[in-house]
C-alpha cells in the first residue's frame, strides 16, 4: 500500500505537492516520515542516484528523479518494487505535463 506520494525540487529541496494517507491499522504516524522525506530532499543533489530504494523502519522510500524534480513514495515492505517505480514514472510524466519549467530553478 502507498502511504505517501511527495514531489520536491532537486535543487533545494522545495517541496512541491504532497499526498499522505494516515495508515490506521497499522499506526503509522505519517507526519515523521514525511519529516524524513524533507530531510531527504535537502541531501539530494546532482550526484545522486536518479532511482533508488530506502529502508525506513517497517517500510521503504521510492524515489525518482526527473527533469530536476523528485518523485518519492511511501509504501510498505511488501509492496512490489516495480509498481511502486511504475507509479512514480507515470506521476512524473503528468507533473512535467502539467508544470513543465515553472517548477524549475
């Protein structure tokens, strides 16, 4: 399951939209890892990976970055890998469609 969709600039880390689903059943108090998320945005940088996958308690960070922009996703451990990468393509494709280089330093 998702727990939380963020997109933020590369370049200094601005957040740009968020999404974030409170996981009842299982207590997870979204809030701390969209903290973690922020963090996150702040270390990327030109050499960071454009793909890459992060441990984070019971569950893992997705992220992907395009065109100076980071897609990443909050989903639990059991969620496929590939779906969770399809996910954010697809996210990245309609963001860059809708905003372009408005976003963009």
């Amino acid at each position: 399951m998702v727990l939380m969709t963020m997109i933020a600039r590369v370049v200094d880390g601005l957040p740009l939209a968020a999404t974030m689903q409170e996981d009842e059943q299982s207590g997870c108090n979204v809030l701390e890892y969209q903290n973690q998320a922020k963090m996150l945005f702040r270390k990327l940088g030109p050499q960071s990976p454009l793909r890459c996958s992060i441990e984070t308690g019971p569950y893992l960070f997705h992220y992907l970055i395009e065109n100076e922009i980071c897609y990443l996703v909050l989903c639990e451990r059991n969620y496929s890998k590939r779906l969770a990468f399809s996910y954010l393509e697809e996210i990245a494709q309609e963001f860059y469609q809708q905003y372009g280089k408005r976003v963009c330093l």
